[in-house]
C-alpha cells in the first residue's frame, strides 16, 4: 500500500474558526477526517501531520525520504520565506504535492511567489477541502505510475 504524508503549516490548526474568513467553515479536525477517509477509499496509508515551527516541518520530509512515496504539504505562511522547507522538498525523491486551501495569485502580492513550487510536482489551490481530497486522487495516480 502507498505511505503518504500530507504536512500542513503554521495557522492550519485555525482553519475553519473564523465564520468570515478565508478557509471555510470546516475545522481542522474535520479537514484531516475527510482526508484519511479519501485516502482509505483511495487505497493509501496516510500520515496527516500539523506544526506552527519550521524545523518540525523540515524534519518530516527528511524522515518521509526513508518511509513514504508520497508527499503532500501546504506549508501555509512557510511557503513564501522558506529556502530551507523547499531544499528538504528538494530531497524527497517521490512526487510532491503543493496543497493552498485558497487561491493564492487572487490574493495579496506577497502569497503570489512560493519558494516551494520549484519542487512540486503539482499545484492545487483554491478549492477548499475538496482540493486536498483531489491533490489525494492525483497522488494516487503519481505513485501507482511511478510503482507501475
Ligand atoms: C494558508 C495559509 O495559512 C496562508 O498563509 C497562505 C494558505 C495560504 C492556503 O490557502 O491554504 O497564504
């Protein structure tokens, strides 16, 4: 069976709390249900991860390189100051997976640059939670090609 990971950064833990913001009115704890649901549908172990600090997140995909062939990472404010989370991305041999929940280029100009494209495989943005269950669909597509 596909090891995936999926890391999510700082603030994701408040997604859905505020009725008027950006995320939605899912919680957190509901996004990473409905995503360990998808990923069971879909065949996958799935290791859904969050953290507010850099290195946490940065010692996650060192460790996936050993464990996981696949990754899937929305690094929140981290994606537009972090050389270091794209080097480690750098280093992960399977595809990778860059998740927003929003769309980020409608946004203001400073989230229009992320660092860590350069080494996605893919992009998803804009679509809420259901972006993350077909970054899942994708994923799934990625490494049965790569196993295949
Ligand atoms: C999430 C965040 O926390 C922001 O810092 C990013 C991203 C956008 C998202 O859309 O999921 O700018």
């Amino acid at each position: 069976m596909p090891q995936i990971m999926f890391i999510n950064g700082p603030n994701a833990n408040l997604y859905g709390l505020d009725p008027a913001g950006t995320y939605g009115l899912q919680s957190f704890p509901q996004i990473e249900a409905a995503c360990r649901a998808k990923a069971t549908e879909l065949g996958m172990a799935l290791d859904f991860h969050q953290s507010n600090h850099e290195g946490v997140i940065i010692d996650w995909i060192q460790q996936a390189r050993q464990s996981h062939d696949g990754l899937l990472i929305n690094a929140a404010g981290l994606t537009y100051t972090s050389i270091a989370i794209l080097d480690a991305l750098l280093a992960f041999p399977g595809p990778i997976l860059e998740c927003h929940m929003s769309n980020i280029w409608k946004r203001e100009p400073f989230r229009h640059h992320s660092f860590i494209s350069k080494a996605a495989t893919g992009v998803i943005a804009g679509l809420g939670t259901d972006g993350y269950l077909l970054a899942l669909t994708a994923m799934k597509q990625l490494v049965d090609q790569k196993a295949g």
